[in-house]
C-alpha cells in the first residue's frame, strides 16, 4: 500500500488393546503373533509417513528448527485441478513451500496489535513472515521481500533495488556502511556506518532501507508488464497510489478443460503478516477468467489484468 521497488536482478516448505484371559496356544502361535505384530507396526508407521503433510523446508528467517506446515500441503487445488509445474529452484518452487502459522493464526501489524482475528474468512493462512518493528513492511514490500529471500536462499547477493526517487539502492553499499538520506528533495547515499560482515540479519537491515524508500509506484515502474495468458506463481498484481496496493501469485492450478485458479497472498497497511487470501466461499483459490477485466480480491478494487508485473525474467 506504500512503497516498494522491483528487484532488479543483476544476475538477472494406540489403538488399545483389550485383554483376554490367557488361553494355551498352539506350538508357533506366539512367534507369528509378534512377526503379525512387527509387520502392522510397520504398515502403520509406513501409512503415517504416506499420509502426514510435508514439513516446510528451513528458510533463513526463522530462527527455530520447529517444523512448520508447507503452503502446498494445506491449501490443495480444487477438485479436478493440478497445480502446474514450476521451475525447480524457481520462485514458484519457493512460493509453493512457504512455511505456514499454525491454523487460526491472527493476522498481527508490526506491533503486534490484531488486524484480523484468526476466524476471519477473507483470510485462508498466515505465511510464517516475521514483519519487523516499523510500519515499512506493506504490500509491495511484502513482495519484494519474499522475492530477495528467495534470491538469498539460491546464494545470491547482488541484490540491487531502486527507490520511488529512482536512487538505486544495492546491497553492496548498505554492506560498506552507506546508508541513504534525504537531501531536500533527493536523495542519496553517504558513508555513516562501518563495513560489517553480511549476514541474514544485516540483509534484513538492508531490506527495511528498500522499504523506506521505495512504494507501489517504483514495483509497477520497473518489473516488467506480463499478459495474462502467461500468469505464472511469482507474478504480481500491483496498482500504484497513495495509497496503492499489491497481490502476489502464490501458486496456479489448472482443470482438464483449461481453467485456472490461484493462491493470492497479500501484506497491507499498517504493515502486517503476510497473508494467503480466501475468495468468497470456503475455497481459498481464485478464478483466473482472461474472458474477466480481472482479479478481484477482498480488500481492494478489482486488478485489471493490465496491472499483472513480475519480477525476475522469463
């Protein structure tokens, strides 16, 4: 709903038993008891792991190894409906695997007051997405984040986004101790900080620099236009404005017959966790109709298709 910039990439997720009184058993009975025993155990251990979602791989955010639930076990496609392939190591990939809040999670603002209550039907999860302590990350910002966290977990770190102003903001610079201020109406870059050795919390640092400086405006001026017809995961629908908003495509599944539907998440204003939405009806998937003048989401007007961006090539 504020700011936010493209990423402009220079490289471009006991049964209890009853008992019985003992009764004399035939010779044997007791060895084929425990190997019939052994092989249930087996198969119900075996059914278990068949049937049990798929834990969320690690991400650098989250500072606990607890296992959280992927994105793509909760939220299935609708009857009839395939997810469609992503690129491996893609950022579809990424999206599909994001680590989840448990079930009934609020949706909190960065300080830590409830924006929406863990019940509300617009809402169908909340991405375990820390938000910071300020109101920087928003909508767009949400976007950009996931899209560097992403470029960070494939060992990328020649991140280089631009602010609303159009000053290019590389990581690189943020790393040797520049730091961006105001200078009127300008702005730019001045030494104030030491050279320090990058890590992931010095990229967070960094990252809360681009959402300082960049908005709605700088996101729809630099990613670049994509046609509908080409909708992928990691697309985004963005209107600049002020206030403006934007959506990210989490996920595409499409029916036999050529219909498609899509996981949208959304951060908003004050900022707040990242969230999956849900269309009206229990079906957290929305309809993707190119017959349609676009996507409507539940707390915004409707995203023309002419407003759907992405970010990295291809």
């Amino acid at each position: 709903m504020k700011r936010v910039a493209f990423a402009a990439l220079l490289v471009a997720l006991p049964l209890a038993c009853a008992r019985e009184r003992p009764r004399p058993e035939p010779p044997g009975a007791a060895n084929a008891r425990t190997t019939a025993a052994s092989a249930a155990v087996a198969l119900a251990a075996s059914s278990t792991t068949a049937v049990s979602p798929p834990a969320a791989p690690r991400v650098a955010w989250l500072p606990d190894e607890s296992p959280r639930e992927a994105l793509s076990a909760r939220l299935a496609p609708p009857p009839g409906f395939t997810r469609e392939a992503v690129a491996a190591g893609g950022f579809g990939e990424f999206l599909r695997a994001l680590p989840l809040e448990p079930p009934g999670a609020r949706v909190i603002a960065y300080d830590g007051s409830t924006v929406l209550a863990g019940d509300d039907r617009r809402v169908a999860a909340v991405v375990a997405l820390d938000v910071g302590r300020a109101d920087l990350q928003q909508c767009a910002d949400s976007i950009v984040r996931l899209h560097a966290e992403w470029r960070w977990s494939q060992g990328a770190r020649d991140h280089a986004y631009a602010a609303a102003a159009s000053l290019p903001l590389p990581l690189a610079r943020f790393v040797a101790g520049e730091r961006v201020v105001a200078r009127g109406a300008a702005l730019e870059w001045r030494p104030l900080a030491r050279r320090r050795t990058l890590d992931h919390a010095l990229f967070r640092e960094y990252l809360d620099t681009v959402f300082a400086w960049a908005n709605t405006g700088s996101l729809a001026r630099d990613a670049r236009v994509v046609d509908k017809e080409r909708l992928r995961a990691g697309d985004f629908f963005v209107l600049p404005g002020a206030p403006g908003h934007a959506v990210l495509v989490l996920d595409v599944a499409t029916h036999p017959d050529g219909r498609r539907v899509a996981l949208i998440g959304q951060g908003f204003m004050p900022a707040q966790s990242f969230h999956v939405l849900r269309p009206a009806g229990d079906v957290a998937w929305f309809t993707l109709d190119p017959a349609a003048s676009g996507v409507k989401t539940p707390f915004w007007a409707e995203f023309p298709w002419s407003s759907l961006r992405r970010l990295d090539p291809g």
